[in-house]
C-alpha cells in the first residue's frame, strides 16, 4: 500500500512587524485588551508590493531545500489561500513558474483557516491513489489585504505569512488520516461579503472586508475542534495519550487551551506561535509546523494532530507520524 510521509517542511514571514503597541497608534485598543483575549503581542504584515505568491515561494523553496528536492522532483503543487495574487491563473501556477516546474497539476484550495488541512488532504489522496508521487503543499495568506484596519474587532487578529511542506510517496505510513469538513449555513458568523460574482457595494466601506461575530465563532470552533479531535481518534483506534503534539490553527490562546484540555495534553506538548504570528489563516498550521520543526522540538517518529476551523464554516483534522 502506498502512503504519503512528510519529508521537508519550510516557511516564511515578511520582515515588516506591527506589534500591539503599534497598534495603539491608530486603533481603539490596547496591548492589554489584545493579549487578554487573545493572546497575540505583534504580527507580520507584508509590505507594498509583496504578494501571496512572494510569501509562498520562499516557504517552498525552504521546504523543497529540507526535503533534498528540485523542481523536476514536483508532480503536483497545491496551494491554500484567501488572499490569491490575481483572480487568475491561481497563485499555485504562478508559484509553479517562479520554481521552474512545469507540467504537473498545480492549483489552489479555498478553506479559509482550515485550508492548509484541505490542501494536504487533497495531496495524501492523491498519492496514495498513484496520481502523484511528490507533492508541495503550502498555505500562504496576505491576510493583511483583506481588513478592516479601523475595526478594532478583527484587524488586530491576523497577520501574513506561508508554510510549505513537501510531501513523498512511502512504503511507510505518514499521514494517518485527515478528516474535512464544511457548513455553509454558518456563512454570515465569518465572511468578507462581497466578491467577483457578487460584484463589491462601493457605497460601503468595508465591502471587500472580513466581517466575524466574534462571540459566536469562538464558542462554533471550541465545540468543534473538540468534536474533530474525538473523531480523529477514534478513526484511528488511539488514546489521546498517543499524540505526542498537538499543532493547532493559531487564532486564539483560548481556543488552542480547551483543544489542549480536550486531548489532556500538557501545553508543552501544543505548538503555540499564536503571540509572534497572530492569526495567518492558511498559513497557521504549517508556520506553527515548521517553526517546531526546526527548533528541534519535532522529532521524527512522532505521532501529531494538526487541526484548523475556519470561514465557511470548514473545519478539519490531519494525524501523522512524523
């Protein structure tokens, strides 16, 4: 049987970092009042001028770097974003020129927070199915595009960033599982409203901007998270003592504890770059991994539960043996 094994993971942050106090300066809100209720101290923010596909290229080239692959190695590419550089082609062909790749299927995942989960599900199918047999899967956001910069609500929650992992064929099992799931009826709790098809409202100001009810979205993805986490490992037939880290979607300290309580796993034990990155949508999980990686926390053999939710509402869950 054939499984795909994780064998190179990489990142990247644009250099420009706003901290709360900077913050402070132009919105209604306080180093205090952010950290309390979410635990996030700065984020990176990308410059003018820098794109989804700038981000997303240096995390690939690192990831394909600690992986030991060119580009004539790529059979497949598939890349998650909310932020994509043009309305078309998808950023994921754009990035595929950038590395000199050239005739593999390459495109991108639209889940939101939980689209790095998607894209690597995507990618685990299709080389167990034989379609590919080395896949580079990144989630890459310029988050920052896309706020409301005085809504004090939301944009002092997301930063920029991407995460790149490259994935192989193996005799070996790597990833265990992953587990995808969406309700649109949930669409209005967290959305940017308007869009191509629906043409933007000039008449309001915040048109092209994320929109969330804060409240309600934190108490959808604590329940739910909680819920994917059974699921999991159940499918799996383990104990929650047999996950060894816990890599959560960086949105909010709050909700990374209780998945943590859920899993009876000590914090120790969950990587945590919430207060550094804020909330980088797709690129969460894979900074957040690659980050743990390679300050030697990750070893390989060991077992990790990634788990995102996001806009849509989509959720979902990957378990693997590093």
């Amino acid at each position: 049987m054939t499984y795909s094994r994780i064998i190179g993971t990489g990142s990247y942050l644009p250099d420009n970092v706003v901290s709360n106090q900077d913050l402070e300066k132009f919105v209604d809100t306080s180093d205090q009042w952010i950290q309390e209720r979410t635990g996030i101290k700065q984020r990176h923010i990308a410059s003018d001028g820098e794109t989804t596909c700038d981000l997303a290229e240096r995390a690939a080239r690192n990831a394909m770097e600690a992986a030991g692959k060119g580009p004539k190695d790529i059979d497949l590419i598939v890349l998650a974003t909310t932020t994509p550089d043009q309305v078309f082609p998808s950023t994921a062909c754009l990035l595929q020129s950038r590395l000199d790749i050239h005739g593999c299927a390459a495109f991108d995942v639209q889940a939101v927070c939980t689209g790095f989960i998607y894209a690597l599900g995507v990618a685990d199918n299709f080389i167990r199915s034989g379609s590919a047999r080395c896949a580079l899967v990144i989630g890459a956001e310029t988050f920052s595009r896309i706020l409301n910069w005085e809504d004090r609500t939301t944009c002092v929650l997301f930063g920029d960033g991407a995460g790149a992992v490259v994935l192989e064929a193996s005799d070996e099992p790597g990833i265990l599982s992953t587990h995808l799931h969406a309700d649109g009826d949930y669409a209005n709790m967290l959305e940017v409203p308007d869009g191509v098809s629906k043409g933007y409202d000039r008449m309001r100001a915040n048109a092209a901007f994320v929109e969330m009810r804060g409240a309600e979205v934190f108490k959808m993805a604590v329940n739910t998270l909680g819920r994917i986490v059974d699921e999991t490992l159940e499918k799996n037939r383990l104990q929650k003592s047999d996950v060894d880290w816990l890599i959560p979607h960086q949105a909010n300290i709050r909700i990374i504890h209780a998945t943590a309580r859920k899993l009876h796993m000590p914090m120790e034990r969950v990587v945590v770059t919430v207060a550094e990155h804020g909330n980088t949508s797709a690129a969460s999980v894979p900074l957040a991994f690659d980050t743990a990686v390679r300050d030697g926390r990750i070893q390989r053999g060991e077992t990790l539960l990634m788990e995102a939710f996001g806009g849509g509402f989509t959720w979902g869950s990957v378990l693997a043996r590093y």
